[in-house]
C-alpha cells in the first residue's frame, strides 16, 4: 500500500509541475460548452420541455465534464517513462507492478476533480445551476472524475500493449465518437430512430443522462444508478485488463 | 551504509547461470545457452558489441525478462522461481537513464528509497548520504530533466544503491559519457566495489572492461566465446602482436611470404592489415621485413604492441570489436 501512496505522490506531484499538459486538455470542454451552448441557445429556450426550466448550458454541462475528464494523460505519462527508461526502473524495484497503474489513476482523480470544477464552475458562471443542490455538485465532480479514472485504464492499456506515444496520443480520438453517439445534443426521445437506437446502446449515453439528472431533475435514482453502473463497470474492466498488461509485460 | 547486506552471499555465487537462454517472437535467440559464474565481491564484466547479447542477459538476471530456457540464480535467488526477493537483493542501472524528469535528484531518490522500503528520517539521511556520493548535493534540488548526461548517470547509479544492494547490475554505464564523465563513473564503481558490492557491467568498450573487470567474459551473437581475467585472456593469444599495414599488398601473398616464421603463432587477416601473433615481435620484426623483401612485397607501417583485450576479442570472434560496432551502426 505504501509503494501505491508513493507513486500516486508523485503522479499528483506532475500535475501541478506540468500545467501544459493539464490546462490545453481544459480548452476543448470549455470551448464545446461555450460554442455548442451559444449556437443553439436560441433554439432550445427555457422553456424547452427536456431543460427543465433551465437554459441549454444545464443540459451541454455533462458533456463538457465528459470531454474534460477522457483524457489520455496517464497512459501519455506511462509510455514516455516506458520510451525514457523508468518504467524499467520501477519494474524492477520490489513492488506490485499494480501500484504504477493505481499511483497513475490516482493522478487522474486528482486531475479528473481539478478538471471537473473548472467546467462546472464555468457551466455555472453560465447560467446553469444544480437542481440538487452542493452535494449535487459534489456528487457531480466526484462521479465524472471516477469516469475519468475508469477511462484513463484505456489510455494506459494502449501505452502498455503498443509502448507507442503516437499510438497513445491519438487513443483518446476513440471517445468522440462514444460520447456524439449519445443524447449530447437532445434527449433519446428526439433523437432519429438510428441514433436513438445507436445511444441506447452506448454506456457512455447513461453516464451523461445520471450526471444531466443532478443538474437538471435533482436526485434521480434510476438515472444516478445506470451512471454509477456504468462508470464503475468501465474502470474494473480497463482497469483490470491494464493490470493484466502490466503483469505480463515482457512476460 | 553500502556495504549493508553484503555478507549475506556468504556461501553462494553473486551470479550462477547454467545454459541460459532467451529467444524472441520470430526465433531471434538473443542469448544461447550460456553458462556464467560471478564470485561475491567481483567486479565482472560482459563484454561485447551492440546486439550481442549484453542487455538481454541483464534483463534475464535483473528479472526484467523471463528465460526462455536454462536456469539462472542471483544472490542465491532463483530469478524465475522468486523474482521479488532477487530485486530486493540487486541493484540495477540500465543503459536507457531511468530517471524522471520531472523530479527533483532528492525526491527521485526519496521515492526510491520508499520503494525499496526506507522512509521517513531514513530516506532522508539515505539521500544525502547518496548525493554526496556522486557528487550531487549542490544539484539535489533542481529537477533532472536540467541535469547533464554525467549527472543523470550518476544520479541513477545512486538510485540503484539506496538499498546497499548485494549485486549491483550496471548495463552500459558509460557509453554517451564524455571521458571525464567517464573516468568519475568508474571511480563510483570502484568505491562501490570496494565496500563490497559485486558488480556486473556490461561494456562495449575494451580500456573500461581491462581497467574495472576483475574477470570478464566476452559474449558475441549471444554466446560467451571466452572468459578469464583480462590478464590472462591477454595472456592465453600470445606474447606479442605484430600488425602490418598491407597498404594494397595482397594478404595471402604476404601471409605466404612470411612462412614458418619462429614463433609464429598465428595470423588474422584484418581490412587492409594481417596481425601477426608471435612470441617475440621486437625480434621478429627484422626477419618479417626480410621475408618481404626477399619476395618484394611492399607494405606500410609495421606496429610492434602487447595483446590487448581488443585482440582477444578478434581471436575469439574473428573480428574488431569497433570494426563490429561500426557494422552494426551501418
């Protein structure tokens, strides 16, 4: 346990002594928020049925903490110490090889609440307020950094099986299409039968319904419950199989 | 503190390897069978061009990389039985640097020291006794990525001891260094040897494994082609070494002209040169010329040296060991 406190100290160290590759990853959700919000706002006014009295910005919030949260930061980390020789180093200090991934994805909670704040701090600056309350917004930041947690093992899985900082680099081009094939823009109901379809069956679509329901509706249960399903469903699987790269690494 | 846990070898070998072996996906057998033993308090070295094997072997023994075949005991360790109990008894400096950047030389051996189980006040007074070590307190908290190639050398080497390993395992620990980060290198392995680490290097270079290696073995396209002491390695390809610069004079012809030259042990053809190894070459060298002449044979300088490493690698590999390394890099 302490060889995971170890080097979650120091993944959480190279947060705050790499701001360049935390702060750019903030860009894009802040900029879908105001962009998407801006362009359509007009279009889904407050008194739009699915915005429960809100304006649009309450209803692209989840999206954006989706896009701030998916990010490949820890597997980028993992394969440049892989490329500059630590990661050998670590292997080959007496310790589980499960505490590199678990001190990364402590990193990325860390980064995942930093992460979150900022753009709900933002969606709420923008007019969007929480329908359940503080602990909502607790609950909010807290269950879209463990989505970013249980996404991270992806990252980490591709910089372990390819050992390629391009081929990590570009791993998180993966989420677009699972986060666009969901109700990002409207709900299920007003999306086309093929899409509906297409969102119904993407996991990622219950993650943004549960996080909507705390800003728009308040305290879903059915809704909360799917996010939290789904979310930890994705960390023990990537993250089990990025254990399961790790102990077989050169093996 | 170094020379913490160095007895414990008492009764075993540093290193014991009976026909071991690796073989990668597609068949490449990087290591073949080899067999090696390293005594307690050595410095042993491995010497060999790029891609011969060196590395491999390392990995094997540091339980990076699992056998593919054969047996291999470090610090009286079974390397595949119990690996975890081999990497706390060694300590390991591979040739790729492994630092990380964003730390500070203190708090990258801080973190070492954790993982090898010393914190608090321990860790502490461990750190400051390392980077005085290699020379780095004044540098100790300036992250690494603004350490020069020598101080990073030296900054891994100090993580590999922080735990007094029994076996320190250093892969390259020179090359890319300039000649005084070189020389500074080899007084560190020099101190560490003499509070009783046994060391096992890997070396490309020949003055490195003549001026550190107590015993060395000579490992090319993944066998061990000789091993001894650079002494008597030197020792076993004869007095001494006659070269002839051929300067475009045909080789087999000078070689013919040489004839049944007394003492004449053998002869190598190298590019445009023929060593000659023979007992007396001082006194050989009138005789040569003679032989030359009778035959009218020209050719350029002719060198008169004791063996070096250099030749042993050549009697036992049929080749330079730069001429190899330059293959390599072509």
């Amino acid at each position: 346990m302490n060889e995971v406190l170890l080097l979650s100290r120091r993944a959480v160290r190279e947060i705050s002594r790499y701001p360049e590759a935390t702060i750019p990853a903030l860009f894009i959700p802040l900029f879908f928020l105001a962009v998407n919000v801006g362009q359509v706002s007009e279009t889904f006014p407050e008194t739009t049925p699915f915005l429960g009295g809100q304006g649009y910005v309450a209803f692209q919030l989840p999206v954006s903490l989706m896009f701030a949260v998916a990010t490949a930061s820890s597997g980028l980390a993992l394969v440049t110490e892989i490329d500059n020789g630590y990661f050998d180093k670590l292997l080959a200090a007496p310790i589980r090889r499960s505490s590199i991934i678990f001190g990364r994805l402590a990193a990325d909670l860390v980064r995942g609440i930093l992460g979150s704040t900022v753009v709900l701090v933002a969606g709420l600056a923008l007019g969007a307020h929480m329908e359940s309350g503080v602990l909502g917004a607790v609950v909010l930041v807290l269950l879209s950094a463990l989505f970013g947690v249980g996404y991270a093992g992806f990252g980490i899985l591709v910089a372990l099986r390819t050992r390629n900082v391009q081929a990590t680099n570009t791993s998180f081009l993966l989420f677009f299409p699972l986060l666009f094939l969901t109700p990002n823009f409207v709900p299920f109901e007003r999306l086309t039968p093929l899409m509906e379809a297409l969102a119904r069956a993407n996991p990622v679509s219950y993650v943004i319904e549960g996080l909507r329901s705390l800003v728009i509706e308040g305290w879903d249960l059915d809704k909360l419950g799917a996010c939290i399903g789904v979310t930890v469903a994705l960390g023990v699987v990537l993250t089990g199989l990025s254990l399961r790269a790790i102990a077989t690494y050169d093996r | 503190m170094i020379d913490e846990g160095v007895d414990q070898l008492q009764g075993t070998q540093a290193v014991e390897a009976r026909a071991l072996g690796r073989t990668f996906k597609g068949g490449v057998q990087a290591v073949r069978e080899i067999d090696l033993t390293v005594a307690r308090g050595e410095v042993f070295g491995f010497l060999g061009p790029n891609g011969a094997g060196k590395t491999t072997t390392v990995r094997m023994l540091c339980t990076l990389l699992p056998p593919s075949g054969g047996s291999a005991t470090v610090a009286g360790i079974d390397v595949v039985v119990d690996p975890a109990e081999v990497r706390r008894r060694i300590g390991v400096a591979l040739q790729e640097i492994g630092l990380d950047p964003v730390q500070t030389g203190r708090e990258l051996l801080e973190l070492q020291c954790g993982l090898y189980g010393i914190t608090g006040g321990d860790a502490r007074v461990r750190t400051g006794e390392l980077l005085e070590l290699v020379g780095l307190k004044d540098a100790a908290d300036r992250r690494t990525k603004t350490y020069s190639g020598g101080m990073k050398r030296r900054l891994d080497l100090a993580s590999a001891l922080v735990h007094s390993p029994e076996v320190l395992f250093l892969d390259e620990p020179t090359t890319g260094l300039d000649p005084a980060s070189r020389l500074t290198v080899w007084d560190e392995v020099r101190r560490i040897n003499e509070a009783g680490t046994t060391v096992f290097l890997t070396t490309q270079y020949l003055e490195e494994a003549d001026q550190l290696c107590d015993r060395l073995a000579i490992i090319d396209d993944g066998r061990i082609v000789s091993e001894g002491t650079p002494e008597r390695l030197k020792a076993e390809i004869g007095r001494d070494v006659v070269t002839l610069a051929l300067d475009g004079a045909d080789a087999r012809a000078t070689e013919a002209a040489l004839g049944e030259l007394a003492g004449l042990e053998r002869v190598v053809a190298e590019t445009d040169a023929l060593a000659l190894y023979l007992e007396d070459g001082a006194g050989s060298i009138a005789e040569i010329v003679r032989r030359l002449d009778r035959e009218e044979i020209r050719v350029g300088a002719i060198a008169v040296a004791r063996p070096s490493l250099d030749d042993v690698f050549l009697q036992a590999t049929g080749r330079r060991l730069e001429g190899a390394e330059e293959e390599q890099a072509a």
